[in-house]
DNA sequence: TCTGGGGTCCTAGGACCC
DNA sequence: TCTGGGGTCCTAGGACCC
C-alpha cells in the first residue's frame, strides 16, 4: 500500500511576510498580487475579517485600513527563497519528495516505520523551528485523499494542522464531513454541475456510478472519483517535467495606448520567457503574442488579438525571438485602444537532441546559442538585465506598481535585517 | 429515409490547479 | 484611476488517410 503525505504552508505569503516582522503575529495580514491588483493571501486573522479571495484592493482599501490590516505587494523573491529553505528542510525527513508548488509539496511515505501522525507532527515542527514558517501535513494511501486530508487539518483545528488518513474507518467518517467543491480536481463549474445530480459531498462522488462519471464529465473526474476509493491513480514526480509552453504577461501599471510602449513591454517578456526556455536547456520554434485591453471596460472599447508565429528553425535567441514576436506585434496592434496587458508564449519546445537538424539552416541556428549562454552568465553575476537588447528600457513607465513592497530581507545585501 | 469505419494529427477552448 | 500570472490536461471537431 502506498502512503503520500502532502505539506502545506499556511496562508505562505503572510507568512513570509511575518518571519522578519514578528510584531504582525495576531495581526490580520493580506498580500496582494501583482500590480496591488486584488488579494491573494490572507492571514487567519484576515479571512476571519470576512476579505475574500481574490477581493479587488482598490474596493477595499478602506475596509483594510479600518480594521488595521498589513498589506503587502507581492515579494516574489522572498518567497521563493524562503519556499527553497521549507522545501529543503522537508527533503531530509523523508524518502522521496516532489515540490508541487511554491508553498506545497508531496512526499512518498511508503514503508516508513513508525507513527505517520507522529512524523507528520515532527515535520511540522521542524519546518517551524529551522524556518519560521507553520505548515499542515495531510496522510493518506492517494494524492486525492492526502489533499482531503490537509483539507480536514485546515477545518478542525484540534487537530493541529496534522491529519492521517491511511485508515479506512477514519476515510469512511471524514468523507461524508466534506463538500465535494473541496475535492482536489473538482472546481466551481464541476460542483454545480454535480450537486445538480445530487453529488454534494466527497462521499457522493466516491459512490458514484463510474459510467456515468465518465460518460456525463470526463476521464479526469473518473479517476478523481476513484483516487477518493483509494486506488491510486497519481504518483510522485520528483524530478519536474520539463515545461511544454512558457508564458511571459504581466498587466501594465498603468493603461498603455501606444505601439512604441507595446513593443518595449513586448521585448521585456520575450527576454524573460527566453531566459526561462534556456534555463531548461530547450530550444522553441513557435510564438504566440498578444495584446489585450482591460477586462472591465464597456463592450465597445475591449480589444484581445493574438497571432501565433512559426520560426524557421527552433532556438533560444532572445534576438530572434524578440523580433519575431515585434514584427507580430505590429499587425495586431490597432490605434485608440488603452492596453492593459501583452503576452508571449513560446511553444513547440524541444530539447536539442529531440528534433533533426536542416542541414541548411544558417550557422548557428537550431542550437543553443552560445552568445545567450553568455549573456545568462554575466546577468547572473551582474544582476538580471545588465545586458539586455535595445528595445528594453530600464525605467519603463508601465512597469506593474508594487506601492507596498516588504525589504529582500534574504535576498538582497542592503536590505539584509540589521540585530542590535 | 438511407451515403463506411476507424485511425491520427492538429488546434481551440474549457476546466482545473496554485 | 484601480480587478494576477503561469501552467497542465483533456475533449471536441475538422482535416486527412487508408
């Protein structure tokens, strides 16, 4: 019988924020996402407030301020450091472990001795102790079942955050206690559908007529339903899949309205989804680029246009690559439309020894490029963008607004905590 | 009335996750 | 004024082939 355990850093980003500044502990504490565009974290004490998920800040700046609230631009590079030092301090606990997400993780305890509650607890605790960081751990024989688990820990706080589930009893009581919308897998639009049938709890969906599952939802659900039986159909993925597409897009701070600021944005994600592409040693050969207005704007004035663009010969050229993604740019562009946001996504990845070469092809093209790898290396030691192309300006005036950005306590040399 | 069946590949779009 | 970003997997449907 398999055992995975999946850990989970509470409310992560508040957390992160909390580690340097100890005097916000008990003090409601959200993070907004990029831009300061809405909330994507939220202390205990915030959701307790009521501040939903997802809540737009402008709308709510006032509430948050009333109710002395610490909010936060997101600080992307303290929390993936601190996301290394959790994961790391979890690898030498247990057998296997796959990082799932910035704050999350599995771990294969198959065939470890002893008490899982217990180990779970010692995870815990050393995580806290090593880090700072207080995380939930979730036990049982599938993924889908480990996930309800941590759910359950989240739910009853007698539990401390530690739940093992491996025991059918335990599964047998816990199941019929959750909402299906709390399954993993099952989202807003599947948890309508299924109450609409009648399917409103784990245990429902566990029970149900498999046919059915699959004939009136999908395969996926299918095997949700039977990872909630506890056969397993998911396993560990240590070493992370190299990615298939990368995307770079980002909403402008603020609205952009001409082509020459476009392409400046334009070229700035292109050089960052190519760093990303050569970080995993692969080469693209096809682009698509968009260009967007806001969301909320009357009917009339919205405008979304993308165009995929197919290269000659894959690469990892930031040259090449930005300007193919400018001169698509150019035809989907129109005049008098405030732009919100541009995209890039690089597809059709290949690794160099995955796809036959033309023997045509100009020198140099259809390999890694050993200029970028140069490049790559004097920005690792120089700081990100000391060399970069042209059409990238260093103080760009659409770049995403981060008003209430905490100190690169760790990662950073000048902003490093001062003691005494 | 009724028009083959089955396979592959590709793409667009939907749903989900964190 | 102001509403995130990055990713995966699956499915349906069209084109094409034998």
């Amino acid at each position: 019988m398999s055992v995975y355990a999946l850990i989970d850093c509470n409310s992560f980003y508040c957390s992160c924020e909390r580690l340097f500044r100890p005097e916000l502990n008990g003090r409601p504490v959200v993070v907004l996402s990029n831009n300061d565009g809405c909330v994507i974290a939220r202390s205990r004490e915030a959701k307790a407030l009521g501040i939903g998920m997802g809540v737009p800040y402008f709308q709510n700046r006032a509430f948050l301020r009333q109710h002395n609230v610490a909010v936060f631009s997101s600080n992307y590079e303290l929390y993936a450091d601190v996301s290394n030092r959790v994961m790391r301090t979890i690898q030498g606990m247990v057998p296997d472990l796959e990082v799932y997400s910035i704050d999350e993780c599995w771990a294969d305890l198959t065939g470890m001795p002893g008490d899982l509650d217990a180990l779970g607890r010692e995870i815990q605790a050393r995580v806290r102790r090593w880090v700072g960081i207080p995380v939930g751990v979730g036990i049982s024989t599938t993924k889908t079942l480990a996930k309800l688990a941590q759910w359950a820990g989240k739910t009853w706080r007698a539990t401390g955050g530690v739940v093992d589930l491996t025991d059918a009893l335990r599964q047998g009581r816990l199941l019929p206690l959750a909402p299906v919308g709390d399954v993993w897998g099952v989202g807003r639009k599947l948890t309508t559908r299924l109450q609409g049938l009648g399917i409103t709890t784990a245990q429902d969906l566990a029970r149900a007529d498999l046919r059915i599952v699959r004939k009136e939802f999908s395969r996926v659900l299918e095997r949700t339903a039977r990872e909630l039986r506890g056969e397993q159909w998911m396993r560990l993925h240590e070493a992370p899949p190299l990615k298939k597409e990368i995307i770079s897009s980002r909403m402008f701070g603020h609205r952009v309205y001409r082509l020459e600021a476009l392409r400046e944005a334009m070229a700035t994600y292109v050089t960052r989804a190519a760093e990303k592409l050569r970080e995993q040693g692969s080469l693209c050969s096809t682009l698509l680029v968009s260009v967007q207005t806001g969301q909320h704007e009357p009917e009339e004035r919205r405008y979304y246009r993308s165009l995929g663009i197919q290269l000659a010969h894959p690469t990892d050229d930031t040259r090449i690559l930005v300007q193919a993604a400018l001169a698509g740019l150019d035809p989907i562009y129109r005049e008098g439309y405030a732009y919100s946001k541009c995209a890039v996504v690089l597809g059709s990845i290949v690794q160099t020894d995955e796809f036959t070469p033309d023997l045509f092809a100009p020198a140099g093209q259809g390999r890694p490029s050993e200029l970028m790898q140069l490049v790559d290396r004097i920005n690792a030691r120089y700081g990100r963008a000391a060399l970069h192309v042209g059409r990238m300006p260093a103080d760009p005036g659409w770049q995403m607004r981060r008003e209430l950005l905490s100190r690169g306590y760790t990662t950073r040399w000048g902003e490093l905590p001062k003691v005494g």
